[in-house]
C-alpha cells in the first residue's frame, strides 16, 4: 500500500460511506420510503436503542485513553450531546439518549423494556458492544476513524424526518427531536475526526487501519439492519425474547 496524500485518504473515506453507509440497507429504503408497518418502525427504534446507548461509553472510553487536553477537550463535547448535562439553572438539559427515548415513548414502547435491552435483538445487542470492545482496544487513531459514519448522516437525517412524517401518522414532530438536532453535531464532530484522521494517519499501515476502522463500523451498522431486516421483515424469523410487534407483518 502506498503513502496517499491527506486529500486522497479523505477522498478514500468517503467512498468507503458512499459504497457501505448503511442507508444502502433495504431495510432503511422500507423505513423512509412509508414501506414499514408501526410494528416494523418499533422494532427499529427499539433495537437502534442499543446503539445510542453504547455512544457515551465509548465516548468516556476514548478520552479516557488519550493524553492530549485539547482532543479530550473537543471529545467531551459528544458526552455532553448524548448524556445532557446539569444546566445553571439547576435543570438537565436533554441529551440524545433522553430524545431517543422520547421517540420510543412516542411509538408506545414501554420505556423500561427499552431501556433493559432485554426485548432487542440479540445481534442489535451484540454489535453495539462489538463497537465499544473496537473503541476500547484499538489505537486512538482507530477509534477516531471509526466515528467517521458521522460524515454521511446529516444528508440522511432530512430524508429520515421527512419520510417518516410523510408516511406513519403515527410519528409526531416532537418525537423526532434527536434527529432534528444531529445534524449540526454530527457535522461538527466528524469535522474534527476527520482531521485527526487527515493529521495522524502518516503512514500507509495508518491510513490503513483508518479505513478498515470505518468499514468495521460500516459493517456494526449494516449487520444491526440486517438482524432487523430478518426478524421483522423477511423470512420473519423472531428471537425467543425478542420484541414482537401487535400488527402484522
């Protein structure tokens, strides 16, 4: 492997999205394009909680492991987005594992099976641990990298809001407030990845692991949609103990 430029590494990241983002995923069509039933839609809230749920911990992983103030500095702000904080006032501003939940309650999910995880796929959980073991024992610049999903989701995050108010009258504005707030975070914050990434990854070996570090996360987010995919939608196949839907298929 040869020593590619910041431009062209950067140029190779975006393919990666271009090509494995998980908006490709089927399942992900059915959900913006109105082709998911309430219960489908349910399941997927559900088992994306997972995920959202895993976010801060790998968050506090990675600053805990790295020694530059300044990167701690910018990180800590993802701890904030996610877990809300203590306001002057004395009152908790919400964070997104606060909004998530707002969705979940909004689609009649009972708040303390989302929260257990013990109604969601065991895959959905599986790959969101996956995703921390990868943050906790990978480099730094590996774990960096691997946030980089963030540089694809603002254009999708449009499409999500406007699909899923066009087509389930079941989903209220309000219940959306995670989506309708990621877009400026999310760029911000792969803003910054990326140029760690751009600055530390100095070596063909580095721009290496920086790009199977996105494919890997890539493959969290399309194996966790696949799960979904074969449980609600086709062949149908439910866990034992997993989240089984009132309306049909």
């Amino acid at each position: 492997m040869t020593l590619l430029s910041p431009d062209a590494l950067e140029a190779a990241l975006r393919k990666i999205g271009a090509e494995r983002y998980h908006h490709l995923h089927p399942f992900h069509r059915l959900l913006h394009g109105g082709g998911c039933t309430r219960g489908q839609v349910q399941a997927w809230a559900l088992n994306r909680y997972c995920y959202q749920a895993v976010i801060p911990l790998k968050d506090a992983a990675l600053i805990a492991r790295c020694d530059d103030p300044a990167v701690r500095r910018a990180w800590r702000s993802r701890l904030v987005d996610h877990d809300g904080e203590e306001g002057a006032d004395g009152r908790d501003t919400e964070g997104g594992i606060a909004q998530w939940l707002r969705l979940t309650d909004g689609l009649g999910l009972a708040r303390d099976m989302v929260v257990s995880q013990r109604a969601a796929l065991p895959a959905s959980r599986f790959a969101a641990l996956a995703y921390l073991d990868f943050v906790r024992s990978r480099s730094l610049l590996e774990a960096v990298a691997s946030s980089l999903t963030e540089l694809f989701a603002p254009a999708i995050i449009g499409e999500r809001i406007a699909g899923m108010l066009s087509h389930y009258d079941f989903v209220a504005p309000d219940t959306l407030a995670y989506f309708q707030a990621r877009p400026p975070r999310a760029s911000r914050d792969s803003a910054f990845a990326l140029a760690y990434v751009r600055a530390h990854a100095t070596t063909p070996e580095r721009q290496r692991q920086v790009q199977d570090a996105l494919v890997f996360k890539c493959e969290v987010l399309w194996a966790m949609l696949d799960a979904l995919y074969a449980a609600y939608v086709s062949p149908g196949h439910v866990p034992p103990g997993a989240f089984v839907p009132e309306d049909p298929r």
